[in-house]
C-alpha cells in the first residue's frame, strides 16, 4: 500500500528523508503538483496566501 503527501508549498527535510525511507510514499510539493496540473492541461490560477 502506498501513499502521497502532498503541499501546495515547500516540504521540510524531515518530511523528504520520510518519503525516501519509505518507497510507497512519494511526496509532492508545490512545484510538482504544478507540474502534474499542467501536464494534465488543467486550468490553474496562482495566488500568494498573503492575498
């Protein structure tokens, strides 16, 4: 069984040394989930959380 962490953000490397000791977690940051969305050709609009 696997899973994924996933923050809109930048993890921590607490949180990154996690998910490589653990091969079903992968996790997903800011960037990558970007990433994903964009890839998927999803409509996206970026915004600051001081907004």
């Amino acid at each position: 069984m696997g899973g994924f962490v996933v923050t809109s953000g930048v993890f921590t490397a607490e949180v990154q040394s996690f998910a490589k000791g653990h091969n079903t977690t992968e996790s997903l940051d800011g960037s990558k989930l970007m990433a994903m969305i964009e890839k998927a050709h999803i409509a996206v609009s970026v915004r600051s959380s001081a907004e």
